[in-house]
C-alpha cells in the first residue's frame, strides 16, 4: 500500500505564487510513488481539494481529514510552501509537536536561516565568508551617515526576512536612493539589511542528505541580464542558469565543500540551495543567503541540478520522503 504524504503548498506571504509552481512539479513527480493530497495552507484555511472541485477542511488538532467518512491522516509531510509559514519554522513547530516527520529542516533551522542576519553571523562564526553588513529596524531612528561610514557602496537593500528578492534594490553609491531602497523593503519586512556588495561570478548550489550522507548537487551559475539577480531574474526570465557550471576544478572543489560545511554547521535537512558569489581577487566563495525550501518548478536551478546528476526527479524526491522517514525514527 501507497504511504500517505500531505504535500503542502501555498503560504501566507507573496511567495505563494511560486509555491503553486512548485507544488505540480512535486506532485507530478510523487504520485506513482506515494498517495498525494496536495493541501493548500491559506490565511483563510487549511484544505484539501479533490478533483471535483470540492473542499475538505485540514482538522489542525492532528492534521487529518475526513473525506466520505473516512479519517485520513498522513506519514509524511511534504512542505513546498516558500515563505511564511513553511520557510520560517511555524509549520516544522506544529509538526514536532504532533510527531509528524517533514521534507525540511527543521524549526530552529528554518527560522535562524529566514533570518539573513542571524544567518551570516552563524556562518561567519564558523569561518564561512560573508558580506559586511548593517542590520535596520523599523520605527528606530537610522542616521545614513553611519550606513555611509560603515559600509562601502554598492550596496544591496533588502528584507531580511524572506527569500525570492522581494523588495530588494541595489544603491551604487550613497545618495537619496539609499533611503528610497530602504523604505522599500520596509514595505515586506520589519528589519532590514543593508549588505556590501561582493564583486565576482554567482553560483548556486543544491545540498540534500540520503542515508546521512550530504550530497552537493551540480552546480549552477548564474548570469543575470539584470544588474543583479532580482526577483524578475529569478522568476521570470530575465537571467541565464548554466547548469553544470563551467568553472576550473579549484573552485568547484571550495564551492562544494563550503556548501557541504554549510548544511553541516546548520544541521539541515531535506534538500537546501545555498547561493554564493566568488570573488576571484580573495579566491573564496562568499556565502549569500540559504533557502530552505527552494523554488521548484520544472525549469528551477534545483531541478536542473537534479537532471544534470543523471536523477530522476521522481528518484530524487523519494529520496526526500524516504529520508524524513528514517529521521523520525531516529528521533
């Protein structure tokens, strides 16, 4: 008999859009294998939808569903919701506390790593490279002097929660921009980092574990035809993703074994991207940002990552589920 997985999809935040996208890759590459019910979190319910249009409520006391009298309760949970709340721990918590084993890091990690700041210090604790950064808070008074003082320019101006680069600007130099970026990210989240840019080649790469072993996918660069790699690059066609990256075998070397260290040190789970920037005059890959739950639509870095290994994405998200599994029992 087919294990029951609740793949989770939607969100409370404007990446629910990608969520959407995600969700038809990961069910179409679930299904054979397992007995999907893809439920939609939404800030006006938890529910499933059958193919006949109708709804059947989430009882969040357990997390089952009754549908034609019949209760259903699932043995994996599937989370392919981008931001709040399946990015930042909200849903892993929940999940803990009713004993149900889940595609993802875990709560603490989730919620350190939505937090760009927390982020980087963690990483630069651990003598991983990061950018030089200010962190902002709303309603604080902020003097863009001391920005000036502290940083050099360019710099990147974005919320420092959340992923996707909403409300992210790039400031060239310090003028009135600085404070027309900053009010801009406001507008998505109450803290906001204020990061020097580092100049050099981006790269991405996708880390998962399997039988406890972390495994670096293909690497990924990416070369925007933007000025950087903004949300219009990411989503909507306006960067190039050369995936396996055509890099020298040095920098392959660091890149895989810093992206290793990284899900290491942060004690992941699941798959994760890990973004860098490599800045060829210090020779280093520097750590940009970890996105627990990466975008996966058809076209996405981490499918093609998954592709360019010589997977199946089906092998690859059983892999998933059969991991989760073996965790919870470890636990």
């Amino acid at each position: 008999m087919k294990k029951k997985i609740a793949l989770l999809t939607g969100g409370y935040s404007g990446e629910a859009a990608i969520s959407y996208k995600s969700a038809v890759t990961f069910y179409n590459n679930l299904k054979n294998r397992f007995d999907v019910f893809k439920i939609d979190i939404t800030p006006k319910g938890w529910f499933y939808e059958d193919e006949k249009g109708n709804r059947f409520d989430i009882d969040k006391n357990d997390f089952s569903l009754f549908i034609d009298g019949e209760k259903i309760t699932f043995e994996v949970i599937f989370i392919g919701i981008h931001g709040t709340p399946g990015e930042d721990g909200k849903l892993q918590g929940y999940f803990d506390v009713l004993g149900l084993p889940y595609t993802s890091c875990d709560a603490s990690t989730s919620a350190l790593t939505f937090n760009k700041r927390y982020t980087t210090a963690v990483a630069a604790a651990y003598e991983i490279p990061v950018a030089k950064s200010v962190l902002l808070i709303k309603n604080n008074l902020h003097n863009p002097d001391e920005i000036a003082g502290r940083l050099k320019f360019p710099v990147f101006v974005k919320p420092n929660n959340g992923g996707s680069s909403i409300g992210m600007s790039k400031v060239n130099k310090f003028t009135d921009e600085l404070g027309i970026a900053i009010e801009k990210a406001f507008k998505e989240d109450d803290q906001v980092l204020v990061e020097e840019m580092i100049g050099g080649r981006e790269f991405t790469i996708g880390v998962f574990k399997k039988k406890g072993e972390i495994i670096a996918l293909p690497i990924t660069e990416v070369v925007s035809k933007k000025d950087f790699f903004d949300y219009e690059a990411k989503y909507e066609g306006a960067s190039q993703e050369i995936t396996p990256a055509e890099i020298d075998s040095a920098w392959k070397d660091q890149i895989e074994t810093t992206a290793r260290k990284i899900y290491q040190v942060f004690n992941c789970n699941g798959v994760v991207r890990i973004d860098f920037i490599y800045d060829e005059k210090q020779n280093k890959p520097f750590m940009l940002e970890i996105n627990t739950v990466p975008g996966q639509s058809e076209a996405s870095i981490v499918p093609q990552q998954v592709k360019a290994m010589g997977w199946t994405l089906e092998d690859f998200y059983t892999a998933l589920v059969e991991e989760a599994l073996t965790i919870n029992k470890e636990q």
